[in-house]
C-alpha cells in the first residue's frame, strides 16, 4: 500500500490555509491547556486545596492537571476513530468547542471557601474534558495540515501546529503574568479568572477559521475508494503495534521534558528557589517566542534531511542540557533563567517537536493513520505530560530539594527516545511506511 501523493492536486492557496488554521486552531487550544498549567502551579493550590500545607496543595493542583493528561488516549480513541471514517475537519470543529467551554467554565467556578470540595470535583471534571479535546485535537490538526501539503514540504506543513504550541504558551502566560501583578487578594478572588473567561473570543476566532478549511485530499481519496475499516484502533493494534510503542517511546522524552521545564520548573523556581514569578513567567515567554521560529526550522530541516535524524538531535540536546538547565535555574540570575528557558523550548524542544508531524504520520497509511498517531501521542502523553510534574516533584523530595534524580529521569527517558527513533522508519520521502507492511482490510 503506497500514501496516495494528493497533495500537489490542491491549490497552494488550499494547502497554506489549511496550515495556518491548523496553526491558529492549535494556539487557542494550547492557550486554554496551558492556562490551566501556569494557574496549577502558582493559584489553584490556594483557591482550591487551602485545607493542606503549601507542598501538598501543590501536589494535589498538579494532580486535577495530570486528570486532563489521562484523559487524553480516550479523546484520542474517540476522535481517532470518527476522524478515520467521518472525515479530519469535523472533528476539528468539536474538539475546539469542547476545549474552549470546559475552559470558560472553569474560569466560573466557585472556590473552596464558597462550597467546599465540590469545587475541585468541578475543576477535575472540566480538566478531563479538555483532556479529551486536546486528544483528539492534535491528531487531526497535523493530518490537515500535513495532508494537505505538497511533496517535499510536509515537515514544514506538519511543523505548522506544532508551532501554535509557542504562541498559545506566550499568551497563556502572558495572561497569567498580567493578572499575577495584581495584589495578592485580588488575584485570587477574581483576576485569575479573567485569562479563562477571556477563551470565550479565542474560541469564536477559532471556529471561523477552521470553519474554511477543505477536507483533508488523503481522506477525500480514501473514501471515494472506499478504503474506510470498520474498527480503525483495533486494526491499528493489530497490525502496527511496533509503530505504536516505537512512537509512544519517541515521545516519552520530548513530553516529559516540555512539562519539566515549562510546568514543574516554574513551581521549583519560586517555591524552592525563591525566584520570582514574573521572572520565570517572562522567561516562559522568551522560549516560547524563540521556538515560535525554530519549530518551522526543524520542520524544513526534517524536510531536507529526514524527520528522524531531527528528532534525534533533539534527544542528544536533551541529554546534554538536562543538568546545565537546573544549573542554571539554580544562578537566581534573571538573564541566566531566561537564557536557560529559551534553550530548553526554543532549541531542546523545538527540535523534539517540530518534525513530530511529519514523523509520526509517515509511521501508519491513511486508513488508520488518526487512530495511529492519536494513540501512540496520546498514551505517551497521558505517562509523561500527566507523571511529570509529579515525579519531578517527587523526586526532588527525595534528593533533599537537589534536582540530580531529575535529571537522570530527563537522561534514562533521552536514551528511549534515541534507541525508539532509531527503530522508526526514515522518512525521506511520504509513502515510506507502507512497505513491507500488512495491508489493512477494508
């Protein structure tokens, strides 16, 4: 089975704005995802668990966080599998929706003085429906994306949402930034849940520009030959189980990473270390605005030289700056935090994740290759995304407040990835990975 080659049917008017809606989506999707994270670790642990002391307040706001992380296979599953047989823009549309009013919701509810545990049982319900969204959000946002792109340009296309990650962290944490200078009382009363309620524009915004987007061609194609399965995960765990654990150990590294030092390391700058706020808050941005250019880099680059070999300079870069990063931290320097941030997103991460879509995609056919990619993310996500800030957490405890143990979990997850992506097919060019490979019933 070869990857039909649609994409240069399509006019380039059709393919660049189906690359920037896939972008733009992802920004309004990431912002809402991300607002959660930065409100996880510096408010929700006194709005919403004031009964426990400062370190368990913190552990038990990042665990309603890693809720909407284990909530992500699931999105991935049901998303996958409608986006196989219904088509990758109608699934678009829902998950936006069902991302952007749990987040508007979540910016309404009542704290803990007002009705007591009721209100984490409410943000813990809204946080596994953005978890949902958010799973079934990215697979088809790098389909459309990458689908839609003509031949030797499909890193750069698949880099497109990626790339919507830095300017949804940018706004999320400007948003937070902003309401962080109030004084303390009336940020936790009501300044923080401006930037929540404010999802309400972003989300309008975003469903007029998905709403012109055309189909994916690779899907449009697979219908008119009829080539839809019945059960598309199921097929996918049957014939490509390597596919999905060699993905899922790729992504291990890059998600756990991005979490570490965006997420966890915000809450040990200031709660460990002392540093302030807006300090990391900026700096968050300084990485975010830098990777805003370097992911579509790395997409080219996965384009002239192969997706893989990208991905593995990510690891090696990983590997290299997990203690230097910590080191730096530890300076208390701004300019020095800020440098260590935008290395770790702006090149570390950039590097993991900018060819991801291109990668990963050319690892299933079209037939199955939502559910593929849906899955193998969305499972790595929900172990390394949803454990990272509480390992990191945890392990930090354990080394006496020293991030060492931190670092080798970084370094042990960098080598997985290194060995996983070795393993995976080296896509020079699109139709690679079907060969050799069973064929999937129809």
């Amino acid at each position: 089975m070869t990857m039909p080659n649609t994409g240069q049917a399509r006019s380039p008017r059709q393919y660049v704005t189906a690359g920037l809606a896939s972008m733009m989506g992802t920004t309004i999707e990431w912002y809402d995802f991300f607002l959660y994270g930065t409100a996880a670790a510096l408010i929700f642990n006194k709005i919403f668990f004031p009964a426990f002391d400062p370190i368990t307040g913190t552990l038990a706001a990042f665990a309603t966080y890693s809720v909407g992380f284990f909530a992500r296979p699931l999105g991935g599953l049901i998303f996958g599998h409608f986006g196989d047989k219904l088509g990758r823009k109608s699934m678009l549309l829902i998950t936006l929706f069902l991302m952007g009013i749990p987040t508007i919701l979540i910016g309404l509810i009542p704290s803990y003085d007002s009705i007591g545990y009721w209100a984490a049982v409410l943000l813990v319900l809204m946080r596994f429906l953005q978890g949902i969204a958010v799973g079934g959000e990215w697979g088809g946002a790098v389909l459309m994306a990458v689908e839609h792109a003509p031949e030797g340009k499909k890193g750069f296309f698949g880099s497109l949402p990626q790339t919507g990650v830095a300017p949804g962290l940018i706004l999320s944490s400007l948003a937070m930034g902003a309401v962080a200078s109030l004084p303390e009382e009336d940020m936790l009363t009501w300044g923080w849940r401006l930037p929540f309620l404010a999802s309400v524009a972003l989300l309008l915004v975003g469903w007029w520009i998905r709403a012109k987007v055309a189909e994916s061609p690779d899907f449009e194609q697979m219908s008119k030959k009829g080539k839809q399965v019945a059960v598309p995960a199921l097929e996918v765990l049957r014939h490509y189980p390597r596919e999905v654990l060699l993905v899922v150990g790729g992504r291990l590294a890059e998600v756990t990473w991005f979490y570490t030092v965006v997420t966890f390391a915000l809450a040990y700058a200031t709660t460990t270390l002392g540093v302030d706020r807006s300090v990391m808050l900026d700096a968050t941005v300084w990485g975010a605005f830098a990777a805003l250019f370097t992911m579509p880099l790395f997409g080219v680059l996965g384009d002239k030289i192969g997706f893989k070999w990208v991905f593995m300079a990510g690891t090696i870069l990983m590997l290299a700056f997990s203690s230097t990063f910590f080191s730096m931290l530890g300076s208390l320097d701004s300019k020095t935090i800020t440098l260590a941030l935008v290395i770790a997103i702006g090149l570390v991460y950039a590097a993991l994740y900018g060819p991801q879509g291109g990668l990963f995609s050319t690892q299933f056919p079209p037939e199955v290759r939502y559910s593929g990619i849906s899955i193998a993310v969305q499972v790595s996500g929900a172990i390394g995304g949803g454990l990272a800030p509480l390992v990191a957490t945890s392990l930090l405890a354990y080394g006496d407040g020293q991030p060492h143990y931190i670092v080798w979990y970084l370094s042990g997850l960098g080598l997985i990835a290194f060995a996983s992506t070795w393993f995976m097919h080296g896509p020079t060019h699109f139709s690679l990975p079907s060969l050799s490979r069973p064929k999937v019933r129809t």
